[in-house]
C-alpha cells in the first residue's frame, strides 16, 4: 500500500518561426494509490517555460527538435523540478491521494455511551 508519483513530459511548445527552439514545457505528473490507481489517483500539469534569447539554432550545440528525448529535455528543466516549490507541490499531490486512498480512521472515544445492563 503505497502512493507512487511518476511524471513525464506531456508536450512542448516551440517557437513558431521554422526552427522549432522549445520554449516551453509542460510535465505531467501522475499520481496514484498503487493498490486501487483507477479510483485513487490525481492528474497535474505544469508548464515551465524556458530562456531561448540566447538559443542559436545554427550552433553546434542545439539539438533538432526531431533529435529531442525525454531525458534530454528533463535535463533542461531539472534545477527547476529540484527547487523547493515543486518539492513542496509534489508532497501535497502525495498527501492529497493518500488521505483519499488510506484514510486515517478516528480514534476510539475514551467514553462510550452503554446500553444499561437491566
């Protein structure tokens, strides 16, 4: 019984003058009660745009849009997705499906009201 968060990339934007620089991300980040994921889950997405002024499609370095993968483009973003804000976000994703998924049952009342013997 455990809550399992994955995220991928969900799409990119590109700047639309024939070079396809990506200017934006977009993450998606799935998570879910691995003992019901169907029932116990959340959907989120966010959108982390990037610093392209300098981007020069012409040198070496840039890297085709059809040449991109998931890992390279994770590794333009990841000081972001290391900061404490998304840290913080994704902790409250977590508590959110783990209060629906376990719930924590109340606790015994110290006095009960009994039904009387006679």
């Amino acid at each position: 019984m455990a809550i399992v968060q994955e995220k991928k990339i969900k799409s990119l934007n590109v700047v639309n003058n024939g070079t396809d620089t990506v200017a934006n991300v977009v993450v998606e980040w799935y998570t879910y009660a691995d003992s019901a994921p169907e029932e116990y889950f959340e959907r989120v997405n966010r959108t982390f745009p990037l610093e392209i002024e300098e981007v020069d499609p012409n040198s070496d370095s840039f890297i085709p849009f059809n040449e991109l993968t998931e890992g390279i483009v994770f590794g333009w973003i990841q000081n972001i997705l290391e900061s404490q804000r998304i840290e913080d976000m994704e902790k409250r994703i977590i508590d959110r499906v783990n209060s629906r998924a376990y719930p924590t049952p109340s606790p015994e009342p110290e006095i009960i009201n009994k039904e009387l013997p006679w």
